[in-house]
C-alpha cells in the first residue's frame, strides 16, 4: 500500500513537472521582418508578428511589449539576452536565426524628404484599428504618405504595402503628434509667483514640444517680466506664465537715445506715462520744452528717431 502512495505522488510529481515545464518554455516563428505602428505599449495588440507559437497568450503578450522597444537586428542567440528580466524565466524559441524590428518613426524620416530628424521627433503614434504590427519579407518596403508633416502637430499618416497572401495592397493609417525640436528657457528651481530677476533662474534647453509659439525664448528679455504663477523645477517657460513688468514709471528721469541711421544721440528727459518693454509713451524733453514719443527700451530707457 505505501508503495503505490510512493508511485501514485511520484507521477503527479511529475505530471507537475511537465505542466511548468511547458508553462516556461515555448516557440515562436517570428516575421523575417517587423514594422511596429505604435511606440506605446498600450492598447497594443500582439498580432501580425509572427506566423505560428506555441506561446501562451501572455507570453506573446509580452513579447510583443518587448518589440516595442527593439530597432534593428535581433538574433535568436541574443533574445534572452536583451531581455532577460521582461520574459520572467519564460524561455522562448525562436525558430529563425535573426529577424528584424524597424520602428515607424524611423521609416516616416528616411521616407519622408521633407521632415528632418534633427528638428523633429514622433510622439503618441497610434496606428488605427486593431493593428500594431506590420509583418513583412525581409527585402519588402513600404510606401509612407504624410500631408504636411514640415511642421509640428497632430498629423495621419497612411502605409500602403503588398500582401502576398491577399495578392493585393493593404492600407493602415496611424495618427501622431510631430514634435520640433527647440531651444526653450527651463527652470532650475522652483520659482514662486511674482518673481522677477529670472535670469538666475532658467537656462536655455532643447525640448521637444508640440507648439513652440507657446513657449517664452528670449533668454535676453527675460529680465523685463514677472512670474504670474508657481513655476515647478525643470518645468519649461511659457508665455502665458509671465506678465511684463513697468520699466518706466509716470514723471520719472529717463535715458533717451535719438537715433537716425548710423547716428545715435543720447539725451535725458522726464516720462510723462507709465511703461512696458515694446511700449510708445510721451516723453518730455527737459531742454527745449518739448514731448517727443520714444519706444521703451530697457528700465527707464527709450529710443526715439530724429
């Protein structure tokens, strides 16, 4: 009687063994050659990568999470590798030597003449439908169409490639953000609001942002304005988080320089109005007893044309 309890745990020990077995290992036939439509891993769906797997759902699941984040070559040899906490001791198969992964990012700059990668980047690309992969032939290309993809925002692009199963073109839209690339002013501190003397306070960075007229970029003006809130570190400067501060207060001595081509005068005078950077105000000339209009300048300074 012990002996068949010993023989009888035994073969449900081993009947175990085998489940996790198969539970840690499995394989997959992947594309010769992998076009990935989104650069998110969510709302992504694992299909179109491969041709046959063993893998239980979760597993391609996570594969295909994983191919979101390769561009290039990968080898089979080097798959766990590359990946060696993501696949959580899955061993995975792969059945070809090496395939390829190309990012859509990518193909939308070597594709595209008019966008430059140096002044631009994609952000939030979303393909439309049920599709995150393209699978293709090692050799196959694909046509990219892109209205108005020289400037930033939120543009739909459209991929035409050959189905050889279907023997006909396929088309799949995909939607993203075009990002340009731009020296912006970002904080170094936290700055409390009502804050002036900035330069102290930002440096000049290159971001990645979708509306550039949004943001405040003139490092050298910077010093005529206030905070009209709490700007966080790090965070980026826009226009609306500043108002311009009066450089010229009513029936104050002022600087005043006449200019007329090549030649510049200067003289001092009393303003007779209140003023910000870029603003026209009267001004009075102490000598002669005259107003003259003079365009604010600087603190207590104004230029006016002869």
């Amino acid at each position: 009687m012990k002996k068949i309890i010993q023989l009888g745990t035994l073969f449900f020990l081993s009947l175990n063994l085998e489940i996790l077995a198969s539970e840690h290992a499995c394989k997959i036939s992947m594309k010769e050659k992998i076009l990935v439509l989104s650069n998110s891993i969510e709302n992504l769906h694992p299909v179109d990568f491969f041709t046959e797997s063993n893998c239980q759902k979760e597993t391609i699941n996570q594969i295909a999470k994983l191919l979101i984040k390769v561009n290039g070559n990968l080898r089979q040899d080097s798959f766990h590798q590359t990946f060696p906490e993501e696949l959580n001791g899955i061993k995975v198969e792969i059945n070809q030597r090496s395939f390829q992964v190309v990012k859509l990012e990518e193909l939308i700059f070597s594709n595209t003449r008019q966008i430059n990668h140096k002044y631009f980047s994609v952000n939030n690309l979303r393909p439309v439908g049920n599709r995150s992969f393209i699978g293709l032939k090692k050799n196959q290309d694909v046509n990219i169409i892109c209205q108005k993809c020289d400037s930033a925002g939120e543009k739909n692009i459209k991929i035409i490639y050959y189905d050889e199963q279907t023997n006909r073109d396929v088309t799949v839209w995909v939607t993203a953000v075009f990002l340009e690339r731009t020296a912006l002013l970002r904080s170094k501190r936290a700055i409390m609001t009502q804050s002036s003397d900035l330069e102290k306070n930002f440096e000049l960075q290159t971001a990645d942002v979708e509306n550039p007229s949004e943001y405040f970029r003139d490092f050298e003006r910077i010093k005529f304005y206030k905070t009209n809130k709490q700007i966080d570190e790090g965070e980026l400067l826009k226009a609306c988080d500043l108002i311009a501060m009066n450089l010229v207060n009513y029936n104050s001595p002022v600087k005043i320089i006449f200019k007329a081509n090549n030649l510049r005068v200067q003289a001092e005078g009393i303003s007779k109005q209140s003023g910000k950077i870029g603003d026209e105000i009267k001004v009075l000339n102490p000598k002669s007893k005259k107003e003259l209009i003079g365009k604010i300048t600087d603190f207590n300074t104004v230029e006016a044309q002869i």
